[in-house]
C-alpha cells in the first residue's frame, strides 16, 4: 500500500463520517512540495524516516502505516468531535 492509497482511504473514512467540514486531508509528496512549515517533517526525512508521516496543524502526530478507521477515530476524540 503506498502513502497515496492511504491517504486516499482517510480521505474516503473522513467523508463517509461526514466530518469534510472539519477535517481537511491532503497528501504532500515530500519531493514536489515546499516543507519550510514542516520542520519536524524535514528532520525525519533527513535521518531516513519510513513513511508516511501524519500531521495535525504542521505538527507530526502519527508516523508509518495506518489504518484510516482507527485513525480517523483518534483525531475525532483529538479534535473532541
């Protein structure tokens, strides 16, 4: 499963939760995409991290595979949806 398929499946949990009015998802190809406001990002990049890399309002929450369901549950108690 590549980090496009994944995010595709966030996208697809966040819309069957009906929840597109309050989170946004968006993949970012870290070899196209300025990272300036993802320094954090950057950092793992350098030392080789796996990926993906989730983050929350510029800041890394969650780092490698995922499965959207479970996450999607996670950033709803975050986010106290």
């Amino acid at each position: 499963v590549t980090s496009e398929e994944l995010t595709s499946s966030l996208i697809v949990a966040v819309k069957d939760g009906n929840l597109n009015d309050k989170i946004s998802v968006e993949f970012k190809d870290i070899h196209s995409t300025d990272l300036t406001d993802y320094k954090d990002v950057k950092t793992l990049i350098n030392m080789s991290f796996s990926f993906p890399i989730l983050t929350v309002n510029k800041k890394i929450k969650y780092m490698g595979p995922f499965d959207a369901d479970i996450l999607l549950k996670d950033i709803k108690e975050t986010l106290k949806l």
